[in-house]
C-alpha cells in the first residue's frame, strides 16, 4: 500500500510517497540520495544506520518510512555547516577515529545524541552511548578520544 | 519478506476492531525493534501492521498510593528520562539502563517488550518480583490481571488477539524494601544468559517480611521461584548475623536450582546456566538486602 508522508530531512521538507514496507534507511539512501547514512545489518546491531529522529538517534533499518512522517531526521550530510565540518568530525579526522568508514556516520550521530545532552560525559558514558555502533577497525579506543575531544572543544574548554 | 500494509488507527476502539477484523493477519506494531527482525528473517508474515503509537499509549503516572502506571507504548528510554521513576524505582532505571543500545531502547516499548513474552526479556522478571499488573483492553471491555498469570509461552500471552496491552502498573515501592536484576551476558549488546530479579522487604532491620525471588532467560518464560522466595520470608537477617544469612542464602540458592531446569541450547548449557543462577541468586539476594538495609536507615 501506497502512503504520502511528509517529513524533514536536514532542515528540508519533502513530501513523498513510500510504500508499507520501505525502510527509513532506504528512503534516505535511495529516493533522497542520502547515501552517507550507511546499509549494514538490517537488524539493529550495528548501527551504521544511526541518524537522528526528533532529535534522538535510532537505528533507520527497523523504522518503517511510514512511521517516519511528520518527524525531523538529521543524516550525517546534515551536521557540517557547508563547507565547515561539525566540532565531532573535526576530531574524528585529527584523531585518527576513521580507517575504513563505513560505521563513522552512526558513530557520530550517536556521539552528537551524547554531547546534546551531556557535554561533559565520563568515558564510560562515551562507551555506553556508542555500544549499539559496532566498529570492526579501530578498536574504539581512538573513537572514544574523538568524542572526548570534541566534547571539550564544544565546551570551549583552552587546550 | 512478505509484503503487508500499514494501518495505523487513531483511537483504541478503532485499532480493537481492525485487530478483531484481521485476526491472524494482522500483528500489532508497537517499536518495531523485534518485530521487523523477525519478519525480515521471514519468521513472521503479516499481511496487516496496526501500528499503536497513534493512541496515547505513552507516559507514565504516579496513582494516589504512590504506585506507577506506565503506559505500555513508553519507550524504554522514556523511562530513563522518568525523574519519579528514577527517584522511587532506581533499580527500574539500573536494568533499563543496561538494555540494548541507545538507538534500539529509543524505539523498544515496554508494552512490546512484555507482549514479545520473548524468554530472555530483562523487564519480565523484575516486574514480576514486584508484583506487577498489566490492564488490558479489547472490544467488550477492559480487564487488569496479574503478570504472574500473562505469559504463557515464549511469544504467546494470555492475550487475545484484539486484545491491546495499555498499562503497566507497579505497586508502591515500600521504604523498607530493596530490589535487583542482575543478568549474564557476554557483551554490551547481548541478551542474557540467565537473569534473576530479587525483592525483599524488612519488616524491620533483622526479619525478612517478604520475599520474591523470580529467573529470567532460563526456562520459556520467567519463573518465580516459590520455594527458594519463602525461606527468606520470617528469617532473621541482619548485619552481624551475616552468616546466617549466607546460610538462609545457599538454602534459598540450592531451592531455585532443584525448582528450575534451565534451558539447555545453543547459547548455554544447562549445566552452566544452573552455576550462574546459584552464583548469581547469591548476589542479588545480598544486594537487594542491603538496598532494603540502606532505605530503612535513611
């Protein structure tokens, strides 16, 4: 069955027509060309999916698109500013967080859920935040330093 | 992966009759967190997901006695934002904590968690500890009834099938008492292996008033372990008789074990899922003891 949602996506509006069976993820990716928001399990365990819903982040495989309309999303395309990469990407990058890629963009919705609430968080609630995004490269350990990172430049803190 | 259609009924009178209209077609969708899993795996083929979030389902409220009703389309991280819950029911806030990532426990309801009747559920046994209610509703009226008596096998619940799930409600948390869920798993992400909930109330600092000791993941659905629960009631236990209750403890521990025959798969033997249960029962009898001990003092 044929249905007409409307919803934002990085703070643009779209009305579209999804099917009951179409996947958020497979809205984002392919009829709105969002490709960043990566394809990985299809079940809620990896987390490559991650975007942000109504300002929280979930897992975009088990949201049917349907259940999405009316609500804001944000994707990874939708937190640098232009040219100017988020304060999280940045250290991504410095911090040598990324090697292959393909879970950084969960990554950092998930650490961008942590620091809008919390902008001092303690290492273990960075590794709680991130446990529903599985990275099989780094070792977490740089990517928990990123996060560390950025939570201290957002703070403003002198370094 | 069939393909279904998506409804998505405005009030609970609307949604009762489409679930009655469809019957076994049709599969109530509440955060969708297990459910399209399984129907991606192809385990489950619904020709109709009535999705409940369209009937005020969600929120939780304090009754007169102190009590809460948690609406059974809150999501679990709903809960964790719950200030009262987190103040009166900390041990809630300690296990809900501890569930599936943070995106999943963004979507995953209470209500859908409880109606999955899934053998590992975290919630399941502690809310039976407490002594939990589920209201129901369906075309010809509401009812509440015990969870004791909601779960019958994994996945099934005495629930008809246009009957909808509305509340959750637990008792008043007693100053004298103390409550814990620990569970074993082998990562952040996974399910438990064996999990037991203990709830004990003082009568004062050195007797037991009350007891409940219930397993999760370790047989098809949670077992109260009525036998291993009724020897801490009456017992006198207090801080420098803590021998005695390590005694009353081993007693109680050797009664859940000759009460339960855990599961024996893939995930984990028997055998293993019985040492874990004793080593585990110990503990939280202990910790849930001295929470009770903690409250009493302050």
């Amino acid at each position: 069955m044929k249905h007409t949602i409307s919803l934002k996506v990085n703070g643009e509006s779209y009305e579209i027509d999804v099917q009951s069976e179409t996947v958020l993820l497979d809205l984002i990716r392919e009829k709105l060309d969002l490709t960043g928001t990566k394809d990985g399990c299809r079940s809620g365990e990896c987390g490559a999916c991650t975007v942000m819903m109504n300002g929280v982040p979930v897992n975009s495989c088990m949201v049917l698109a349907v259940e999405a309309d009316g609500s804001e999303i944000t994707t990874i395309e939708g937190l640098s500013k232009g040219e100017e990469l988020h304060p999280i990407q940045k250290s991504f990058i410095e911090k040598g967080a990324v090697q292959c890629g393909y879970c950084t963009p969960g990554m950092i919705l998930s650490a961008k859920a942590l620091l809008d609430r919390n902008n001092d968080p303690t290492s273990e609630e960075v590794k709680k935040a991130i446990r529903g995004n599985i990275c099989r490269c780094t070792g977490y350990q740089k990517i928990e330093e990123a996060i560390m990172d950025a939570a201290s430049t957002m703070r403003g803190d002198e370094k | 992966m069939n393909r279904f259609d998506y409804l998505k009924p405005a009030g609970i009178k609307e949604a009762c009759t489409i679930l009655a209209d469809k019957g076994s077609k049709a599969k109530p969708l509440a955060g969708g967190t297990d459910l399209l899993v399984r129907w991606r795996k192809g385990k489950i083929s619904p020709e109709y997901l009535v999705d409940l979030k369209g009937l005020g389902l969600e929120g939780v409220s304090v009754s007169k006695d102190g009590g809460i009703s948690i609406g059974a389309l809150s999501t679990l991280n709903s809960l964790l934002d719950s200030e009262y819950i987190c103040r009166n029911y900390s041990f809630l806030t300690e296990i809900l904590d501890d569930m599936g990532s943070v995106q999943i426990r963004n979507r995953a309801t209470v209500g859908g968690n409880i109606c999955n009747a899934s053998s590992t559920s975290d919630l399941a046994p502690i809310l039976l500890a407490l002594g939990a209610k589920a209201k129901a509703v369906a075309l010809d009226g509401e009812r509440e009834l015990k969870l004791e008596t909601f779960f019958l096998s994994p996945g099934k619940t005495v629930l008809s099938e246009n009957e909808i799930l509305t509340d959750i409600q637990l008792p008043p948390f007693s100053k004298k008492s103390g409550a814990v869920y620990l569970k074993m798993k082998r990562n952040a992400m996974d399910l438990a292996l064996a999990g037991v909930a203990v709830f004990l109330t003082l009568q004062d600092e050195d007797t037991c008033a009350a007891a409940k000791i219930v397993l999760g993941a370790v047989s098809p659905t949670p077992v109260i372990v009525t036998q291993a629960s009724d020897e801490l009631v009456g017992a006198r236990i207090n801080e420098t008789n803590i021998e005695k209750a390590a005694d009353l403890t081993a007693k109680a521990v050797t009664l859940v074990e000759k009460e339960v025959r855990p599961i024996d798969n893939v995930r984990a033997s028997s055998w293993y899922r019985q040492d874990v249960v004793k080593s585990l029962t110990a503990q939280a009898i202990e910790i849930a003891y001295k929470r009770a001990l903690q409250s009493i003092k302050k």
